[in-house]
C-alpha cells in the first residue's frame, strides 16, 4: 500500500511540474542519487523517490517566504523523512546538565568584536555514524593545536569512536567524556588511526601525541560564551532536529530544552549570531558551518565546554 500510495504521489508531482526530466533524460532524483552515490532497488527507488520530490516542494516553498532569516537547500538528505533523519544521523537526548554547572558567574563583557576560528579546523563528514561528539572534540583539539602551539595536526577521530569507553561508539556520546579521554590517554593522528564510519575494537595499545590538560564549562550565558570563543573554539551540544535542509543565513527554528548532537562553536558574527562547525561534509549548510541567532538557540549555552 505504501509502495503504491508513493507511485501515485510521483504521478502527482510530475503533473504539478516538480518531477523534471533534464537534457540527459535523466529526473532530477536520479541525478541527484549519481551524484550522492545513492543505489536503490527498485521498490526502495519509487519510495525514496516519492520522500525526494517531497522535500524538494518544501525546501522551494519555504525559500519563496519573506518571513525567514535562512535557506534551505538540496543536499545528500533529499531522500529522508525528518524521522529517518532525526534516527540515522543524531544521537538520543543528552541528559539535562549538572545544576551545579548553572551556578557559574555571567562575565560582563566590554564590547567583544566578532571572530571566527573556522580555518583552524577542518570540516569533517561522520557519515551514518553517531559521532557528533568525537568530531567535535576532536575538531576542538585540531583548533587548539593550530591557535595555541602553531602546528596543524589532524587527530584521529576514530580512537575516541573506539576507545572511549565512557560513550557509546556509533550510538553517540558526550563531549565531556570524550576530553577525559583525551587528557588520560591522548590523541594519535588520524593518518595512523584513521576514521571508518563504524565502530572497531579499540587499536590503540599506547598513549597518543596530542593531549590536553582539562576542559572547563563555558556556557550557561552568551556573554560567557562569547568571551571563551575570542580565545579559541568551544566544544558545544546542540538539538539538530531541524537542520537537515540548513544552507545559509541565520538559524532559529529549534528548541533549547533538549540537544542530540555535538557540533563545535568556532565564532560569532557582529550580531552575536554563532557560528558552528558540522560533521556532515563541506557540502552541507554554509561550507560545513551554520549559523545560529544568538542567546541559547537549539540549546549551544548547554553543554559548551572549553579544552585548555
């Protein structure tokens, strides 16, 4: 019935004009499944194909509205339900933090001017792997190397993924938990253990090169956040139900209660807006970034915590 309910939807949006047919004679779904390296059955082809032009009618819809701040756009999430994407690409619910954590000081700030740390990275793609919480702790000691002692490195990802004990691999983790065991054992580089899309055995019988000495909680407040970024990039939780079209401008349509992936805060514009990091390729959103209004948007003043 489902099958047959998606064939007749496709039938409906080649009438309306949505299902279109390029000089190749090739629809706009199976150009962008070459593209993407998507390879369907056929049952399985009619479906996605049915969830594609679906998409593609809200991303148009929504772009044609004078009463948004951002754009969405194609990417390789065409052919994902929001649930299916909600389930394959962010972790469960990070559990509310320490109310201890609350209790920090708000810094008064004297006019902090913008900055932007994106370069100190790299952007990284976790393909179907829950590991928002490795990238960015990793990305976080990247970012830290290259700022703090001038050398670009490019620590592995994978061992934190594999060795971490204290999250779940590819079924998610915390940024916290990942800098402890990246102060206790240390990082080695990704060209030595380098990054699968899966979770392996743990291969790293020695401490890494790259360490750090702790990590501090940052957020709780925007000026807090703000005057830890002009130093360096902060580690940060985020709920990333609604990103999966993002592809430019200022983000606000999320929640702040509830976060279920990891991405890390590189800066902020002259308005305050954050700018973070991704794992999902340099393909999606801003070249791999997005871009968040200010205050507590999706949650980013939750869990941000600083290596040092």
């Amino acid at each position: 019935m489902k099958q047959y309910l998606t064939t007749a939807f496709v039938a409906l949006l080649m009438a309306a004009g949505y299902y279109n047919v390029s000089y190749e004679n090739k629809s706009d779904f199976e150009v962008w499944a070459t593209q993407n390296n998507k390879f369907y059955t056929e049952s399985e082809k009619m479906y996605r194909m049915g969830i594609y032009y679906s998409n593609k009618k809200m991303i148009e819809e929504h772009n044609k509205r004078d009463d948004v701040t951002y754009k969405m756009g194609e990417n390789q999430f065409m052919a994902l339900t929001n649930e299916e994407f909600v389930d394959l690409y962010l972790q469960k619910s990070i559990p509310p933090m320490d109310t201890i954590e609350l209790l920090i000081p708000k810094i008064q700030l004297e006019g902090l001017n913008a900055v932007d740390w994106k370069n100190y990275s790299s952007v990284k793609y976790q393909g179907n792997c829950h590991a928002g919480y490795a990238f960015s702790v990793s990305n976080s000691v990247e970012a830290w190397y290259g700022i703090k002692k001038y050398q670009k490195i490019s620590p592995s990802t994978q061992q934190i993924i594999d060795c971490d004990y204290n999250s779940s691999g590819c079924d998610g983790g915390y940024n916290m938990y990942a800098m402890d065991y990246v102060r206790s054992v240390g990082l080695t580089s990704n060209q030595s253990y380098p990054y699968a899309d899966k979770e392996q055995v743990c291969k790293q019988s020695r401490n890494g090169s790259y360490f750090i000495s702790g990590y501090l909680f940052v957020g709780g407040y925007q000026e807090n956040l703000q005057y830890y970024l002009s130093n360096y990039p902060v580690s940060v939780a985020v709920n990333a139900n609604n990103w999966q079209f993002y592809n430019s401008g200022v983000f606000q349509n999320c929640t702040s209660n509830e976060t279920n992936h990891h991405a890390l805060a590189v800066g902020f514009d002259n308005n305050s807006n954050w700018i973070v990091q991704n794992s999902w390729g340099s393909w999606w959103g801003e070249d791999g970034h997005i871009r968040l209004k200010e205050q507590n948007t999706c949650g980013i003043l939750n869990y941000a915590y600083q290596i040092y």
